[in-house]
C-alpha cells in the first residue's frame, strides 16, 4: 500500500483499520517470525482471481439467462432472478467470512507487545477464532452449495444437447466458489483500504490528517554500531537521558509502515533487532490511535 506525502500525511485511524483487514503474512526478525500490520501481502494474486471470479460469474450469469430464454415464459424470469441472487450472495457472504481479520491483526501484536497478558490475549485470540467458526463454516458451504445449485439449473434447464459440455461449466463455477472462499474478501479490503487512504489524502490538502510525532524509548543489550539511524522520515537516536550508550528512542513521523521497520533494522545484530521491531510496533500501535 502506497502512502503518499509519508512526512507530512496520516491516514485516519478508519483508513487504518481497513489496512489491518488486508492479507498478512510474518516478518523475519533475528530468526524469529513477528506478524505484519501496516502492510500487505498477495494483492496482485488477489486481483488476478478476483477478475477469474468475475469472468466466471459473468459466464454463468449469461449461460443461465440464455437456458431461461431457451425455454422461455416464467423459465426466463425464475433463471435471471436465481442466477442474479447466487452471484450476490457469492460476493456478499464471501466480504462476510472476511469480517475477522482486523480483529485477528490486532490480537496477534497484543500478544507480542503484552508479554505479561500473554495467557489472556491467547486466550482471546482463540475466543475470536472459535466465536465464529461455525458461521464460517455455514458461509463457506453455502458458498459451495450455490455452485452445485448453479450447474444443476444450467442442466435442468438444458442449456447444452451434449452432457459433455456441462463439465466446464461446473468446473468454472467451482473455480469461483473457491476464489469466493480464499481470494474475494482480501481484494475488496485491499480496494477499501486504498480508496479510503486516497479520500483521507484529498482531505489532507485541505488541512486535515496532518502527521503527528511519535517517539518510543528503548534499551538495548549492546549499544548500537550507528548512533543515529535515519529511514526517511523516521530515525533511531540515543536516548539524551542516559549515558551508558543502550538507551535509545525511536522517532516516528506519521505512519511507520512495516517496510520502514526493515529498513531501520537493516544492519543491525540479531538481538537487538527484536527490541527495536517491538519498539516500532509499539509506535505503529500509538499512530493507529486505538488502545486495545
């Protein structure tokens, strides 16, 4: 996700929440796999299926109205009718068994950052996990059922003289069941996220979501070879406070993005890197503008 004027713009913590949504996948930091939170993974792939969907609820929506025109009468209107409803709840419940995924986000970096809530937050991420697993459940089956129902009406309605030809049908309409399942919910919060972050820029020209300042102190087992470590607009510098060279504070203007912390972090020892990324993600939580 690209964010425009990062020394001087701050997305709204709304814009903030979509980008939580958005696919994840972890971080190498020293060794040890940290979740991601202001970043994105597999857009392009989720675009591409999400258009394969579209092309493939396009080809049904034309296969079944012509079988309904086949036949013609109440055939035509009951067909047009049924096809138009199963594309929108395919669209509809699969937006619908993404509705965890902010929620997931910020629960996994509780459990980085609260070290002394660990069993609480585990505890909650497990309740948010299994709170709706059976809706889940019921979402992805109904998603299945209406590609089953689909090639059953493009047969009924005998769209085809060869059964031959009902394969591909089916075989497409599967194809998209599953993109629905896997793919479907990532593109529409990637799409929301990039058009709420886009509504939130045209409103910083007219002086709003200016940035804001954030510093976060941290100690350290050694000091660090840089004393001063710049990724433009953010930087690492010791802490004025002590002398002992392995207290430092990491200064952030504006939306401190996951790709920023890699690049802060760039160079430095393994164990101090984990203190430093937990740092950062203590920032990335105070510009967010939400305690949880």
């Amino acid at each position: 996700m690209e964010i425009k004027a990062k020394t001087d713009f701050q997305p709204s913590t709304e814009a903030l929440e979509k980008w939580l949504s958005t696919r994840k996948s972890s971080i190498n930091v020293g060794g040890v796999s940290m979740p991601q939170f202001f970043s994105d993974t597999g857009n392009s792939a989720d675009t591409n299926w999400f258009y394969i969907a579209c092309a493939g609820e396009l080809l049904g929506l034309v296969v079944t109205i012509y079988g309904g025109f086949k036949n013609g009468g109440i055939f035509l209107i009951f067909a047009t009718l049924s096809i138009i409803m199963f594309v929108f709840c395919d669209f509809f419940f699969a937006i619908l068994l993404h509705r965890k995924k902010a929620a997931i986000c910020k629960t996994q970096t509780l459990i980085l950052l609260k070290d002394d809530a660990k069993k609480s937050a585990l505890a909650k991420l497990d309740l948010d996990l299994q709170k709706g697993r059976f809706l889940d459940f019921l979402l992805v089956s109904a998603i299945i059922l209406f590609a089953l129902f689909k090639v059953v009406g493009v047969v009924l309605l005998g769209v085809f003289n060869n059964l031959i030809l009902y394969l591909p049908i089916a075989i497409v309409y599967f194809i998209v069941a599953y993109i629905h399942v896997m793919h479907t919910g990532y593109y529409f919060a990637y799409r929301t996220t990039e058009n709420k972050i886009a509504k939130d820029y045209i409103e910083f020209a007219h002086g709003q979501h200016q940035a804001k300042q954030f510093n976060q102190p941290v100690a350290l087992p050694n000091p660090l070879a840089q004393t001063h470590i710049r990724h433009n607009p953010h930087e690492i510098v010791l802490n004025p406070a002590h002398t002992d060279n392995l207290h430092y504070i990491i200064k952030a203007r504006g939306i401190l993005t996951d790709d920023d912390i890699i690049n802060l972090l760039d160079g430095q020892e393994a164990q101090d890197k984990i203190p430093l990324f937990k740092a950062c993600r203590q920032l990335q939580v105070e510009s967010y503008g939400v305690t949880f």
